[in-house]
C-alpha cells in the first residue's frame, strides 16, 4: 500500500534580493536560501520588473545599487499594489548614524550591516517580519 503524496502546507515565503555584488548575493541566497524562496536580481530596475510579475513576502535590498540608490527602489516598491507595506530590509556596507535614518525614512524596516555578523540573527529578523506581515 503507497501513502498518498503530500504537500507541504505552508509554502516557503518569497523573498526579493537586490545586491550588485554576484558574491554577496551568493552569500546571501546560501543563508536564506534554506528558509526562504529566493528570487536574486542586481539592479534596482530588475527589480521593479520582476516586482510586477511576481508577489514577494519580504525583500532585501542593497543601498548602493548600479541603476538607482535603494532607497529609490523602496519607494518604488512601496508604491507596488503587490508589494505595498511588506517588509523591506537594507543591506548595506554604508553604516553611519546618517544611513541608518535615511533608510528608516525611506521605508525600510530593518537596517542590516555588511558584513553580516550574526547570520541566524539576520536569518531570524527577516522571519519574524515575515511573519508579523502575514
């Protein structure tokens, strides 16, 4: 007797990456990657159009991005009927007092540093605001 094919309840939530650098998405698809469906695109307009097609749960974007700044993109995003007030983290390298509040103002949630230092920390981060959006 064969048990019938099950599936999983709850699929894996989307997650948006938008980071310039092919090593640090690598970096990052390989620690989210076991959570989180991840959809990596270099560029702000990528991005966007990506955005259209697709629905994400989360996003986490890189500040200094080759076409427009991430803050740019944010408000773009947050204009997004299919994106609208999901979470969005900045992952950047810039980490003054000055970036973290102009990324606060932007529309990010959550303000992450490069490198990252604690990656269960930033893993567990991004799951709860996945959650607390759902």
């Amino acid at each position: 007797m064969s048990l019938p094919a099950t599936s999983d309840p709850s699929p894996r939530p989307r997650l948006l990456l938008v980071e310039d650098s092919a090593d640090v998405r690598m970096i990052v698809e390989m620690i989210l990657g076991t959570r989180f469906d991840v959809v990596a695109v270099e560029s702000a307009e990528a991005a966007l159009a990506v955005c259209l097609a697709q629905s994400f749960d989360v996003a986490v974007i890189d500040l200094l991005l080759p076409d427009h700044d991430g803050h740019w993109l944010v408000n773009q995003l947050r204009e997004l009927p299919g994106f609208g007030a999901k979470p969005a983290i900045a992952l950047t390298a810039s980490v003054f007092d000055d970036d973290r509040e102009r990324a606060r103002l932007s529309g990010f949630d959550v303000f992450e540093a490069k490198p990252l230092r604690d990656i269960d920390a930033f893993r567990g981060r991004i799951l709860q605001l996945v959650e607390g959006a759902a």
